[in-house]
C-alpha cells in the first residue's frame, strides 16, 4: 500500500464516527454474573409454578395492535404512550407486547373448545414498555404470569395468591419480609354506587385511588372533591380511603356481601398459613379487565418500600374474542422488582456459576489431551473447563477462584504417562490422588 492509501485510511478512520458501546436507553445487558442471576430467578419461578400443577406457555413478542387499543386494554397512557407500536412491511400496525395478559386470554379463547379446563398456565415473557427509567421500571424487563382459567371459584383465587406468596417463601423470604395487600373491584363498584357516581366518575376516581400513594395528602383530597358532586358522599370516600390495612371497613358503607366474600379469601389463606395478608382498600391495579378479587405483595423493608407483584380476577377479557366468558385470575411479578427484593433481604445465593473442575495443563500442547480427561468427567455430570492460555500455574488458580470454580487438576507429561492424577479443592486446599475414576467419585460425593 503506498503512503498516500495509507493515510487516506488513517484520515477516513479518524472521521468514522465510533458506534457506542452502551445499550439502548432503558434496556440491558446481561454479562455472565447477571445471567446467572437471572436464571437463578427463571428456575425458581419456574420449579414453584411447576410445584402447582401449572405448564409453561409462551407467544410471539409481536401482537397485532388491536389487541392493546380494545375495551379490555389497560388505560390510554399504556396505549398511547408507552407502547413499541410500528408498521410493518404488510402495512399492519403491530405492537411490541407491553403485557402478556392479552396474549393469554387470546390464545385461550382460541383453543378453548380444545382445552381442558380449568388450566394453570405461567410464561416468562419478555415485555417492552416505554416509560421513564427509575428504579424497579425498565424499558424491556421479564415478567412470571401465572393464571387458572375456567373457574368462579373462590378457591382458585385463594390458590394464585397462596402461590404469590410461596415463590417468594421458594427464595427464602420470611413472613416479616413482605405483607399481601388485597382489595375487590365487586366491592368497589359497590361503593360507588353506594356514593351514587356515574360510570365517568367511577373511572377517573379508579384511577385517582390508584395514583394514592404517589400523591401529598391535600393533593389527593383537592382532586377527589373535584370528582364528588356532594360534600356528604366525598367524606364516606375520604373515610374509607384513611383506613389502615387490616382495619374493617364498616358495614354502613355497603348493603352487599362483596367485603364478607373478601373477608373468606384473606380467612382461608390464614388458615393454609398465609398470615401477612391485609384488606387495603386503596389498592385498585392500573387495568379496567379486573372484575373481582385483586391483590398485590409489598416489600415491607424501607430500603425498597414497594409493590412486588400484583394480579387479580379478569372474567370478562376472553368475550373480545366472541363467545362466552372464561373466568380467570392470575397475576405478574417482574424480574427487575425481584432481583431487588433479593438484593435487600441478601436472599441471592454466593455461588451461582459453580464449576466443579478446572483442568490446567503445563503446557498448552497437552491441551488436547486435556479435552479428553475433561470429557471423562463431563460424561459423569461435571462441568469442566481446560485451561487455554500458557499463564504461569499460580494465575490459573486465580483464574479458577474467581469463577467459583470447585477443584483444579493440573496436568502435564507425568500425568500423561502414569495416567494418576492429583486433584486439588480449592475451597480448604485438599488433594487427593487417583485415577480418573476415582477423582469422579471425590468431586460427585
């Protein structure tokens, strides 16, 4: 190359513009030590739901659009604002799923002449919201559904939210650890009627309970007198909305059986164990599908004072698809939320890329030889891994330790011959010589 192609290169490599190494804003990496968790996570969720009876399903991250703009969809913000929506090249709109609810309720209702119901179904998708970046809320983020489709029965909402509880009890959590908080859209629409708002009303205060907890006090009760009509009916609201969690909500409030029914699910998860479930009857869930029992489980240490999963009964949503309505109830609790929750409480595990044996050789021309040894111990169920650089013995062993690995074996032209070979531990030093039989049997006991 002559000189001049030379520095044309040099000149046209300074111009080029460097592609950034960061990920796209909201979204993130997952480098081995956060996979580990990260399936450490799935597994466990996983094993739990499998543990009820449930089976794992999953669909397309791609849904057509419509699914999100119809009656059963969330709320306009989601829709307008906070959804990947595009055009694809069949010019129809399609939407990166921001909920799996929707996809489920779809698939069911598609199939539901050849289903066998009632069903326990969980997926872990992956779901796309575009929303302010803050802690626990990301803009790509894995989400546990667990749902029991083609039952009424009070029990199956007992068993989502017995379950709720035992996935986290499945990491290690203790009762003290989080409280269940738990409501009824039947009791309610109850109420409003008892306040005597309209369908309008009834919405936008929906969706002011909801919003509670973020909003000053004064704030909260300004915006509620501007939804109520009447003093008498906004301080009936302001009296119910002031109860603590597990204070009883008067009688006088209601003619109906709606809070005697929610009063049944939170005794009967009493009685299978579940104590640190309470009525909060500022807990309302962002969705307009919900029709009766919804709950969520809040972290209760102040470092991280807040929801962890939440769900309740939809028995409505299937009729989009025609036909008559599937009951269901189920709830998501999302990967970002539980790896904080496991973080806070130090419930994650020290070890979870464990490696039982690092085979080193002294020189990198046994590194076949090496292969072969490995692939006597991999065929008996160990991970194994040879050593492919010509480092000096001492940062092999580093190398090893941090990767958690168990044991090391160092190999070399004596071992080639005598086919003895010494295994290290390296968590206390010991070694112990042997054959290749007998070493598998030391890393298996």
């Amino acid at each position: 190359m002559k000189k001049s192609d030379k520095e044309s290169v040099r000149e046209h490599t300074k111009e080029t513009k460097k592609l950034s190494t960061d990920p796209y804003v909201g979204v993130r990496d997952f480098y081995p030590e956060d996979m580990a968790v990260q399936q450490y996570i799935f597994d466990t969720w996983s094993k739990t739901a499998e543990s009820f009876g449930f089976a794992r399903y999953d669909a397309s991250t791609l849904e057509p659009s419509e699914l999100y703009k119809s009656k059963g969809s969330e709320n306009e913000e989601l829709v307008n604002e906070q959804t990947y929506t595009f055009t694809d090249r069949g010019d129809r709109e399609v939407t990166l799923r921001p909920e799996m609810t929707p996809s489920v309720a779809r698939m069911v209702a598609g199939k539901r002449r050849e289903l066998t119901f009632p069903l326990r179904w969980y997926s872990i998708p992956n779901l796309f919201r575009y929303e302010r970046k803050q802690r626990g809320r990301v803009r790509e983020h894995w989400q546990l559904n667990c749902d029991i489709f083609g039952t009424y029965a009070e029990a199956a909402d007992i068993e989502i939210i017995l379950l709720a509880s035992s996935i986290l009890k499945a990491f290690g959590a203790q009762d003290a650890d989080f409280e269940i908080k738990i409501n009824s859209r039947k009791l309610w629409n109850s109420l409003c009627s008892s306040w005597a708002l309209i369908e309008s009303q009834k919405k936008e205060l929906s969706g002011l309970v909801d919003r509670k907890n973020k909003l000053e006090k004064k704030e909260f009760e300004e915006k509620a007198e501007k939804i109520f009509a009447g003093k008498e009916t906004l301080q009936k609201f302001l009296s119910v909305m002031s109860l603590a969690p597990g204070e009883e909500l008067p009688r006088t409030l209601t003619q109906n059986t709606e809070y005697e029914e929610l009063m049944v699910v939170q005794s009967r998860l009493e009685a299978l164990g579940v104590t640190n479930v309470s009525y909060d009857p500022t807990i309302m869930r962002g969705f307009d599908y919900y029709t009766g029992t919804i709950f969520e489980l809040f972290d209760t240490d102040p470092a991280n004072r807040r929801s962890l999963l939440g769900g309740g009964r939809y028995d409505n949503l299937t009729e989009l698809f025609g036909g008559d309505p599937i009951p269901a109830v189920g709830f998501g609790m999302g990967d970002v939320t539980m790896r904080d929750f496991l973080e806070t409480h130090k419930l994650l595990p020290k070890e979870l890329q464990r490696i039982d044996l690092a085979i080193i050789p002294q020189n990198i021309l046994f590194a076949n030889d090496a292969e072969k040894i490995a692939q006597t111990f991999r065929a008996h169920g160990c991970s194994v891994y040879v050593s492919l650089s010509d480092k000096k013995i001492g940062d092999h062993i580093k190398a090893a330790e941090s990767r958690h690995t168990a044991h090391i074996l160092v190999f070399g032209e004596h071992e080639s011959l005598s086919e003895t070979y010494t295994l290290k531990r390296l968590s206390d030093g010991k070694e112990t010589a042997g054959s290749l039989k007998e070493l598998v049997s030391e890393i298996k006991s």
